[in-house]
C-alpha cells in the first residue's frame, strides 16, 4: 500500500518519490522498474496520458496540412482528407513513461513510437514497463543511439536519409546488437531503416541537468545557458562525431527532422519564456505556439511547449 516503507537507500530514492510512486505508474506494484535517474525524471502517468490526447488532437490537423497536401489548408483545410496514423519519435526515452502513453492511444492515431536512448538498460526498462501495460510489441521500437545525431543525421523533413548499412554480418556487427526483450525489439539506428524510413512527430523530454534545475539563477532555467545535451564527442556507430548541443539547438534540430514541425518539448517549471520564444524563432517557427503547465495536487509540476500547429483558436478574439 502507500503506506509501505521505502525499501532503496534514501540516497538514491529519496521517500518523496517512493511515496509518489503510483502517481509516477499506475501500475507500479505489477513490476514497474526504474533507475535512479528515472525515479525523478519520469513523467507522471496523469500527465504523460493527457500529453498523449494533446497528439491525438493534433493528428486531424497534421494531416491536412502536411506540405503537399490540398492547399486550401491555410483556409481551414481540406476536411475530407483523412488523419493519417502518426510515427513518433520519443527522442529521450528514459524508462518509458511517455512512450507507452503514446503507444496506448488507438491504431488510427499513432501507429507506431520510436523511442530513442544512449543507455540500454533503461531501454530494458522501457520494454518491460510497456509489457505491463499490453502494449503491443509492434507498436514501439527502442533505438540505443545519441538522439541529436538521430534528430540531425538520420532525418531530414520526416524522411530518413541515412544510408541502410550493408545486410553483412561485419557491417551489423559495428551497431549496437540487437534483442527482444519482453517481445520488444531494441537494437541500434540500423532499426530505423527496418521500422520508421519516416517520422511524422518527435517529442522530447531531454535531461534538464539533474534535480537542481529549480536552482537556476533570478530569470529562471534558460535554454541556452542551462540544458546541455550531449553529442557524440567521440563519433558512435554510423555517425561522425557530433558536439553538445543547448536547448535552443535542440529545438532546431528536431524541428527540421519532421515533415510536420509538430515538436512538443517538455521543460521544467521554471523555464525562462523569453529563451523557449527566442528558440522557437531560430527553429524558424512563426505565429503561436502553446505552453500547458501541468500541477500535481496543486503544485506546478512541469510545462509543456507544443510548436507546428496553430493555436489562435484557443484564443478569445472577439472583436470589440
């Protein structure tokens, strides 16, 4: 029950989360499993289920107005034109919270969630959370792979144009192997051109620098100065080397990834609106975007920015 002790060591789960635990999974005591990291970062299943319905909501318009569709789009669309089955790109994985919300709305809306993480074993995670959840196995694929290479090397207006590497044993031994676990697949970005040659939405819930986030300095958590996204120093696996990228970057780099612009990019509650405005501008988006701020009991928890779809109806703008 709620009232069941804390059994991890305080300094690695502290007692508040232990204690928010089924607010984190419904479904926690059927054998959820999290890390250390995830215990803090995971999105609340209320929160990441309504961010879901906000996709959902946005499927209808996505479809009218994807570039090269009717161009009376500008004028309110072409309202016959069916909403197509959405590919998600869930650009930070992590233990999976957001994933499986995605993967629990119908068919008909998203057909299929790539999650993307560079640690497997929290795409492990992921996969045995989604099997507790029945989610079916060919509705999400996990990808052990650096998101912004993904993001900036692998697609391009929603298309993937990475090279499928050779179907050699030497050429597929480089990439990460590959395994079902708990029916699920993950492997490395070879998968991609197997499962998802397009994607028509990404949403991210990048690592904001650990759970002092709220300690940034008076203006708040600025995405310039304060999220720093790792690349791949280095190179990994079917990509040259890529630097760190900030939160202004980010946004950039996911927007010219899909074929709709439809970003939603989660951030902590304390984030600067000028810096998220200012990179919404260099990711080339006009007119409007929209910002939810999600409470919990009360106390603001998170907010979430969604960009690529037109919002003014949301507005009151009764003429006077």
């Amino acid at each position: 029950g709620s009232s069941q002790p804390n059994p991890h060591d305080p300094s690695i789960v502290h007692d508040k989360y232990w204690a928010q635990r089924k607010r984190l999974f419904k479904k926690f005591d059927d054998g959820i499993q999290l890390d250390a990291e995830g215990w803090y970062s995971v999105t609340p299943e209320v929160v990441a289920d309504h961010v879901a319905t906000r996709f959902a909501d946005a499927a209808e318009q996505l479809a009218i107005c994807s570039p090269g569709t009717n161009p009376r789009c500008a004028k309110g669309g072409d309202k016959s034109k069916r909403a197509k089955s959405l590919v998600i790109l869930d650009a930070f994985c992590g233990c999976g919270g957001n994933a499986i919300a995605f993967a629990k709305l119908p068919h008909s809306v998203v057909s299929l969630v790539v999650c993307i993480d560079v640690d497997r074993t929290k795409l492990r995670k992921a996969a045995h959370n989604a099997s507790i959840y029945n989610i079916p196995p060919n509705r999400i694929v996990f990808v052990e792979a650096n998101s912004v290479a993904v993001m900036e090397r692998c697609y391009r207006d929603g298309t993937l144009v990475m090279d499928p590497p050779p179907r050699t044993a030497a050429a597929l031994s480089k990439y990460p192997p590959r395994e079902i676990y708990d029916d699920f697949t993950i492997g490395g970005v070879d998968l991609l051109a197997e499962y998802a040659k397009h994607i028509d939405a990404i949403f991210m819930d990048p690592p904001w620098g650990g759970i002092d986030y709220g300690a940034m300095g008076k203006d708040g958590y600025d995405l310039a100065r304060d999220m720093k996204i790792r690349g791949c120093e280095r190179g990994c696996v079917g990509f040259p080397p890529t630097k760190e990228v900030n939160g202004v970057r980010l946004l950039k780099i996911a927007a010219a990834a899909t074929s709709t612009r439809f970003v939603v990019y989660d951030l902590p509650r304390n984030t600067n609106k000028r810096s998220l405005a200012e990179a919404a501008l260099e990711a080339g988006y006009e007119g409007n975007s929209k910002l939810e701020e999600h409470y919990l009991n009360g106390r603001l928890k998170t907010v979430t920015a969604y960009f690529g779809q037109d919002f003014r109806h949301l507005l009151d703008l009764k003429k006077t």
